[in-house]
C-alpha cells in the first residue's frame, strides 16, 4: 500500500485538529458507553461539575497504557508537593482527560495516544548526558530518579494548537541533572533527544519525520528554576502517552519544546537544530515562547482552550511565567 502523506495534526487549527473520530471528548464517551459502565470502570473522576480539586491529586482512571509492568518507583509517589508551584489560576485538569488528549507523533498524530501504547517498552531505561561537560555519563534512570530531589508541581501547560491543561508534575530540576554532569564555560545550549524504536512506536515508521525528535533549549532556559525533568503526573508514573520514562516540562514555552521519552542530552556551543523547526521554521521557532501578541501563521494565539471543561482562556505572556523567566529574553 502507497504511503499517503497525511498532514501532521497538530499542524492545524485545533477545530480542524481534533475531529470527533479522534477525540470524542469525555461526555460523548460516557454518552456512548453509558454511566453504568463509566462508574464501573472508575471513571467518575471529574465528569460531576467538569472541574476537579487541585487538592485531590491520584483519582481513578481507565488503563491508558502503561509502565505499570516494570514499575520499580511507585514507591517514590507521592513526591512532596512544593509550596512555590502548589496553586494554580484554574483548577487542574481531569487525570482523565490528560491521559486521553495527547501529542506524542512517535506513535500516531492523532490525540488518541493511549490506544497505541501497548507495544512501547520502557525497561532499561537509560539516559545519555554528553558533550560540553566535565562529567559525561549515562543515567540509569532508577538510580537517577532515586538520587534527584523529587517534588511534585502544579504548572499550566499550552500547546501551540490553543489547548492547555494544568497538571501536577513530579520530577526534579533540570539544572539538578545540570551540576551532576557540570557543564564547562563553553556549554551554550542543550540538545534532547527522544528514543528511535519503530517496531515500538508506529508513528516512527513515518518516513517524512525526521526521527528521532529532538529539541533544544538554551543553557539559561533550562537551568532556569522552572524547567522540570518529570517522571510522573498525578502523583504517579508517567503513563506512556505522556513521555515516559522521563520528558521535559518547560512551561513558558509550548509544548513542542517539553520533549517526551528522553534518551540523550547533549551540550553543545551551537544552537541545535529542532524537529519542528527543521519541519516548518516559519511556525515552530527555536525561541518561541507563549505569547498572546503572536499569532501562529495560520491561527490566532490569544485565547486557549482547556481539554477537559472546553472553557476558553485569555493567553497569558509567557503561560502566566513572566516573573520566572522575563529576564531572559531582555534584548
Ligand atoms: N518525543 C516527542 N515529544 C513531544 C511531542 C512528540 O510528538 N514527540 N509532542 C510535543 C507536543 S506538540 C506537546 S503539546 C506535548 C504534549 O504533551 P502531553 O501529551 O503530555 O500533553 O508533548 C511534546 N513532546
Ligand atoms: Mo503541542
């Protein structure tokens, strides 16, 4: 059968983005299986007012892939909650809707994530940290998480679509990762890289993707206080459609740039190239960062649309950030 050249979902509007064969959106699931089997299956979290307590952080939800078959972790959850990122502006987004509403094209470019997972293996993982710094290693990352200073965050997340959810991540700071390895005066920049297993993640099999999906920060963005390597969500493992094992969180910034599945991180002196950038470098910008005065080439940025309730939101420069990382981008 010919490949057809299907155009990347995310590069759309997100009204055309998300058709209802793709996202059927939680009501119209309970609507087609029904209530009885909703409640049997746990999946009461967040359908009663459409709005979930940010104080109520592991609520049921269905088997949405999994790392559960060689959970070694659970034990670390869940992680002490830190006090600076501990409220939110809106309430957090329903566990369900999180896990059900993702990008991750390494498996398929639709939203509906979860139901390709079931192939991904994520035992063994290690991570490679290399380059410009006086102490290359590789992590494994259970001795790596088990020596991180673990906490839990509440932090808006956006996409580059218009959608954004608000989810409590665990993990530790990035420039944790950064003094472990020690990076030397010449290290400007940081290039992560995703995994390459096709037999694993079918989207990979996609010849027009330059994979395996790589991204970059600046060295000042990603020591900055914000940036997160995380591991989990909701006080629990990184479900697969979410990046596991361990993926970046940098909230100012769309999420393009919190990159999932991280297998290297390398520092370098040059500005490394990107994935969507090399796609289309009049849309995704290496220093792009939220701002409601932008707009996408194809779409308005101003307001944004939260994939559990559907409530639109006023954009807000740099998602809400400024006081974190203003600084940074001071001409
Ligand atoms: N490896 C990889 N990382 C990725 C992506 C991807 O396709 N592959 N998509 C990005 C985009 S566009 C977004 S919006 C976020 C989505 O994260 P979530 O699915 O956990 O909400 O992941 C980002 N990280
Ligand atoms: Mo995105």
């Amino acid at each position: 059968m010919p490949f057809i050249h299907i155009p990347p979902g995310w590069k759309i509007p997100e009204s055309r983005a998300t058709p209802e064969t793709v996202y059927i959106g939680l009501r119209g699931f309970l609507k087609t299986i029904g209530w009885g089997v909703a409640g049997a299956m746990g999946l009461w979290a967040g359908c009663g007012s459409g709005k979930s307590n940010p104080d109520a952080v592991a609520t049921p939800i269905p088997a949405t892939g999994s790392t559960a078959d060689v959970s070694t972790t659970g034990d670390l959850y869940p992680a002490r909650r830190n006090p600076r990122f501990g409220r939110l502006d809106r309430p957090l987004t329903s566990e369900y809707s999180a896990s059900m509403y993702n990008n991750f094209y390494e498996v398929t470019t639709s939203k509906d994530v979860w139901r390709y997972v079931e192939r991904f293996q994520t035992h063994s993982w290690q991570i490679e940290v290399s380059g410009l710094v006086e102490k290359p290693q590789v992590f494994d990352i259970d001795d790596l998480i088990r020596s991180m200073p673990l906490e839990e965050r509440l932090y808006r997340f956006r996409c580059v679509e218009a959608w954004a959810m608000a989810v409590p991540w665990t993990g530790f700071p990035f420039r944790a990762l950064l003094d472990r390895v020690q990076p030397k005066s010449s290290a400007k920049y940081v290039r992560l890289l995703t995994f390459f297993r096709p037999e694993e993640a079918p989207g990979q099999n996609a010849p027009w993707f330059p994979w395996p999906y790589y991204e970059g920060l600046t060295l000042a963005e990603a020591s900055n206080e914000l940036t997160l390597l995380a591991i989990g969500i909701y006080g629990r493992e990184l479900p697969a459609q979410d990046g596991a094992l361990i993926r970046l969180v940098v909230p100012w910034k769309y999420g393009y740039k919190s990159i999932k599945s991280i297998v290297s991180i390398e520092l370098t002196a040059e500005k490394p190239s990107t994935f969507w950038n090399d796609e289309a470098s009049n849309e995704y910008d290496f220093d792009a960062n939220v701002n409601p005065y932008v707009p996408h080439p194809r779409w308005s940025q101003a307001r944004e649309r939260m994939i559990d309730t559907g409530e639109f939101r006023d954009t807000q420069l740099y998602n809400g950030y400024a006081p974190y990382v203003a600084h940074l981008y001071k001409t």
